[in-house]
C-alpha cells in the first residue's frame, strides 16, 4: 500500500508543477497579448493553457490532500 501511495504521490506533484507552469505560461502570455497585439492565436493559447491546467491541477490538489492525510493517520495509527 505505501508503495501505492508513494506512486500516487509521486504523479499528484507532477500533475501540480504542469498545471501551475501552465498557469504561468497563460500569464506570461496573457500579459505579452496585453502589451502587444491581442489576437486569436494569443487567446487560443491562454484558454489552453488554462484549460489544461485546471484540469490537472483539480484533482491533483484534492488527491495531493487524501494521500497527506492517509499518511498522516497511518502514522497516528502506528502502521
């Protein structure tokens, strides 16, 4: 089971680093648009990056404090 739980882990911290860079991808994007030109291509590519990640970063942040608190009470259990 830990090893389970260290795999999970291990995928949930990835998922959060791509979707937060994809985040600040949208960003950096979105303020280079703004000072530039806003056009479709920009647009296109900062609800893609948003999109993306949100969708790792929703269930990454919600399995990332299931397994911290699994850890946790494996640990006051005594397992």
């Amino acid at each position: 089971m830990r090893q389970r739980r260290a795999l999970m882990t291990r995928w949930t911290q990835r998922a959060n680093r791509v979707g937060y860079l994809l985040f600040a991808a949208a960003i950096i994007l979105f303020i280079v648009a703004f000072t530039g030109d806003f056009n479709d291509t920009m647009v296109t590519l900062i609800v893609i990056c948003m999109t993306i990640g949100s969708i790792l970063l929703a269930p990454a942040i919600v399995l990332g404090y299931g397994l911290k608190a699994a850890e946790k009470d494996d640990l006051a259990q005594g397992r």
